[in-house]
C-alpha cells in the first residue's frame, strides 16, 4: 500500500459505517474536513507525498478507493455499495480529494 492509500485508509478510519452514511446524507465535504481539522504540517507533507506518487493518480478513482475499503473496512464499503446517493456523495468527494492532493 502507498502512503496515498494510507492517507484515504486513516481519513476514513475514525469513522463508522452511520458516520459515512451521515456525511453523505448531509452533503459534508471530507475535503473541507481535512483542510480545516488537519495542521498544516500535515497537509504540505500529503501533498508531498502525492507529488512523490504522482504517477499514480490515475489510480485514485472511486472505484479502486472502495476496492482498496472493501479490504480494510468492509463496513463502510457496504454502506457505500448498498446506498446509491452515498455511492454517489462517495464518488464526488474523491474526486474532491483527487483534485486536492494533485492541484
């Protein structure tokens, strides 16, 4: 695992399957959640990191995202697959997060 999937892995860690299902159902965007929770030592160093693995931002898609969930937190990837406006708020905010991490 690259440290670009860690970084979506521990985004999502903290939460459970109700807390994504919340988000999406209130339209909370996890972009704005990390810029405004994570100190800004934080944020510089990911987007080091995803510069360092720029070659592999065509992997950072939603489906790979829930591929690489359905692995390691195969709670929230039920949530997502058997919801289809959380599939889709799912979809938006890593698109979201792919714009963030290569500007």
């Amino acid at each position: 695992m690259n440290p670009i999937e860690e970084f979506v892995i521990e985004l999502l860690s903290r939460y459970k399957a109700k807390d994504l299902k919340y988000a999406a159902e209130r339209d909370i965007s996890l972009t704005a959640l990390i810029i405004q929770y994570l100190p800004t030592i934080s944020i510089k160093m990911i987007r080091f990191f995803a510069g360092v693995y720029r070659s592999q931002s065509d992997l950072f898609t939603p489906k790979n995202i829930l591929k690489w969930l359905e692995e390691k937190r195969p709670d929230l990837a039920k949530v997502i697959n058997e919801n289809p406006d959380v599939k889709a708020w799912f979809r938006r905010q890593i698109r979201e997060i792919k714009k963030f991490l290569w500007p």
